[in-house]
C-alpha cells in the first residue's frame, strides 16, 4: 500500500468525473464511433504498465487488504484457473448471498516480456474473455432476451474492454482469473458499491488498468 492512502470504503465511492459525458454528465464514455477518450485512457495505462509494472500479487495483496480492513471477508489464493468457472460451487463454498456476490478481475499479456496489465475490474457472475477478431466487428449489435423487460433487446456483441484490446494489439491471457468471493457485504452497501471500491483504491495506488472506468459503470 502506498504511504498515507486511505483504506476506508467511503473514500472510494465517487465516480471520476471523466467517466461520464454530456450536458448533465448523462452518457458514459463508449468504444464505438468516433469515441476516442475511453481508448486513449487505455493507451495511456498499458504506457505505464510497460515503464512501472505491477505485480499480480501486488495487486492481489492490495485488494485483500483493502477488502479485510473493511470487515469483508476474503480468501488467501484469489487465482483461479478452472474454466468454465463453477459459480454454484463458489457461492456454496464462500456463503454467499447471491452468486453474482464476486469481483473479478483479468489481465493482458505484454508482448515481448512477462509482465501482464489488469484488463478489467468487474463484478458479478459473467466471466470472460471475448474479443472481436476484426475491427469491422467493433460495432455489431445482436438481440438477446431480456427477462426484466420479457421482450428482446439490442445489445453490443464484443464488451469493451475487449475492444480496448483489440485496438492495443494486446489478447487476453486465458489461463487464469483473480476471483474475490464477498461473502459478508457490509450493511448499506451491494455489490457494485465494492466492485467501485476496490477499482478507485487500485488506480489510487498507481496499478494501470486498461478499462479504466470500467468498475465505474
């Protein structure tokens, strides 16, 4: 950790001001288009992952202790490499509340060396590591059943973290995930609530993420 950084939950409950635009700072910032910022960020921080580069178990060190000094409970060895994931199996195992109740996080190779950069701080039952395989796929939309709303909708096939990397010439490296089960939420607070958290206190602590706002939306 580094010197004087709070490790107090409510400090890292804002969302930075430049994921979001518009008159009433209504839109967040997207990949598709002519939408450059969201991608510039991201060029920005494999930049600094390549010239000071974070350990994985530095990062995992960093959430653990934030996530204990906040009363959740975690666990010792947060790398899994079983695929698909068994999400039943972690909720039972880890007394969760709900299976969605994790945060996980996935990295990117750098070419030419060891070294990976965090690609995504996310949460919630929906691991992955898709990537379009051509730029022209950047914008495709497919429909997919919503049950909340009982009716299709249209959604973007390639997420965007994926499409970050495609666009820095960089693949996932599918081997392995960072899985923090969080088995005692604390009161007033969901899941996303840590999910921001614990994303806001690694970029505070100088760890580059390629989808910067991505625990953010």
């Amino acid at each position: 950790m580094s010197d004087n950084v709070s490790m107090k939950m409510e400090d890292y409950l804002y969302v930075d001001e430049g994921a979001f635009w518009g008159v009433n700072k209504e839109y967040k910032q997207s990949v598709h288009g002519k939408a450059y910022k969201r991608y510039n960020i991201a060029l920005q921080q494999l930049t600094s992952a390549k010239k000071n580069n974070v350990s994985i178990n530095t990062i995992i060190k960093y959430v653990q202790e934030f996530l204990e000094a906040n009363g959740i409970k975690t666990i010792p060895n947060p790398v899994f490499t079983e695929f698909p994931i068994n999400y039943s199996k972690i909720k039972r195992n880890y007394n969760l509340r709900d299976e969605r109740d994790i945060v996980w996080m996935k990295f990117a190779q750098i070419p030419n060396g060891e070294k990976h950069v965090l690609g995504v701080v996310a949460v919630s039952n929906d691991i992955n590591f898709d990537i379009p395989p051509d730029a022209s796929e950047y914008d495709l939309k497919i429909r997919i059943w919503n049950s909340n709303k009982n009716s299709y909708v249209e959604e973007w096939k390639w997420n965007s973290a994926g499409i970050l990397l495609h666009k820095l010439g960089l693949v996932w490296d599918n081997t392995f995930v960072l899985v923090f089960p969080l088995s005692n939420i604390p009161q007033n607070y969901k899941r996303h609530d840590i999910e921001k958290a614990i994303g806001n206190y690694l970029t505070t602590n100088k760890v580059p993420i390629i989808d910067y706002y991505s625990h953010l939306y």
